[in-house]
C-alpha cells in the first residue's frame, strides 16, 4: 500500500532593523517629584512581512525530515521526493492602428496612427515536496 504527503514550502520572513527604548533598571526624578524610568536606545530586527520571491529553505528541510520521520514510524519506506513547482504570469499589449495615405503631389505616404506595445512576464517558485512511500514489508 502507498502514501503519499504534501510537505508545505514557506516564504522567508523579511526584516527591517528598527530602534527601540530597552528600560536600564535606573531611574530618574523628574521636576514634580516623580519617577521616570531611563531608556537606552538599542537596534532590533523586526518582522514585516514575507518575501515574495525566496523560500525559506531552512524550514522546508525541517518540515520534509519531520514528514518523513512520521513516515518511517508508521511502517512507510520513501520511494520519492519531487518537488512541486507553481508560478504566475502577466502580459499586456496594445495594438493600436496605423494608416498610411498617398500623398496628391508627391510620392510619398502621409502615416497616422500610434505605435503598439507589448509586455510579458512568468516565473516560478517551489510550492512544497511531494513524498510518496510504501509499507515496508
């Protein structure tokens, strides 16, 4: 009997350095008595969002070791890894109309009209890894 399992694949996190207040334990008395607590200012890496074209490897790797450990427990021998690939595309043209006439006292063309255009892009990226595998016997 085969199995087969879909091990997900992620984007890598994107970071921007930011600076943040990080109390120092001390603090100061202000000019109505009060207590202020002081910050030393420090620069953090912050999350903010996901890359949209690397995937994040590292955690891939993780993933498909997990998957296949759980495989292995149950009983399954891998038969294979593939990966499965998606992607996107986008395109774009205009065609517009040029017309060209005879000119009366020469022999030459009068042209009008606008020029035409097009564009077109793709590309593709690791969805995840499909693994299939067997009970041992």
């Amino acid at each position: 009997m085969n199995r087969t399992v879909f091990v997900d694949a992620y984007f890598q996190p994107t970071y921007k350095e930011v600076t943040v207040g990080v109390p120092t334990g001390e603090t100061k008395r202000g000019l109505f008595g009060g207590e202020k607590a002081l910050m030393r200012h420090e620069k953090q890496l912050q999350q903010v969002g996901w890359s949209d074209s690397k995937i994040d490897g590292a955690r891939l790797a993780r993933d498909l070791d997990e998957a296949i450990q759980t495989l292995n427990q149950d009983g399954y021998e891998v038969l294979s890894v593939t990966p499965v690939t998606s992607g996107a595309y986008r395109y774009q043209y205009d065609a517009k109309g040029v017309t060209s006439s005879k000119r009366l006292l020469s022999e030459t063309e009068r042209v009008s009209g606008g020029g035409s255009y097009g564009f077109g892009y793709g590309y593709s990226y690791t969805e995840g890894m499909l693994i299939v595998a067997r009970r041992a016997p």
